[in-house]
C-alpha cells in the first residue's frame, strides 16, 4: 500500500472526527509532550533504518493501529499489505456514509487515548485538524 493511500485513510478518518467540536483541535503545547516527543524520534528512527531487503509485510487489521503500522513499514522501506475484514477502515474509530447519505461516526473517543502519538502520526502525513 503506498504512502499516499494511507495518507487519505487517515486524512478521511482525522476529517471525521474533527467534526467533534469547531474550536482548535490541536492543543498548541502537544509537540511539548512526552508522548508525542518519544512518537517522533521513533518515527524518525524507523524512517532512518532503512533496510536494502524490503519485505512484503501483512498487516492484519485496517483500524489506526493497523494503518500506522503500515505506514511506518512504508516508511523503513516495506511494502504492508492491510487486510481488514470490513467494508470501511478504521476499526472502533470509523466513519462511513449510510444508504441515506447521513454520516456515520464511531469510537470517537478510541481516538483520544492517543492524542499525543495520532497528532505526531498526523503531523508526519501533513494532515492537520
């Protein structure tokens, strides 16, 4: 899966959930973290140690965990393949559009357990919220 396409997963599910609220998303002291600190250096570290043996790598599970792990194999040279088992990415954090054309939204609040590490991940994609 290229680097592109999980760029536009992941842009698709920040867009939905920046839907929550209309105020600044980002906290403007999140870079200050520890957790989004140590995110970057190790997001810089896989991105360095690029191996000459790229490996074509399964990453079972399309949710966030599953597509950033696919995009740091990108990024250290593999090629992941998703597999998810759903007609929709994102796993407990997704959004799709009913038969209807209402929005469907779920597990907004998976999302924030993780602020920290998802707005670094978002940062690297160039996706800002």
């Amino acid at each position: 899966m290229a680097r592109l396409e999980l760029a536009l997963m992941l842009t698709m599910l920040a867009c939905a959930s920046s839907a929550v609220a209309m105020r600044r998303a980002t906290p403007s002291r999140i870079k200050q973290t520890a957790n989004y600190r140590e995110a970057a250096e190790l997001s810089a570290k896989l991105a360095s140690e690029e191996s000459g043996d790229a490996k074509r790598v399964a990453v079972i599970g399309g949710g966030l965990s599953g597509l950033a792990c696919a995009k740091y194999l990108a990024d250290a040279g593999h090629v992941p393949v998703v597999y998810e088992a759903r007609h929709v990415l994102g796993g407990k954090v997704s959004a799709w559009q009913d038969a209807d054309g209402d929005w469907i939204e779920t597990g907004l609040h998976i999302f924030f357990g993780a602020y920290p590490n998802m707005m670094n991940l978002f940062s690297e994609l160039q996706v800002y919220i």
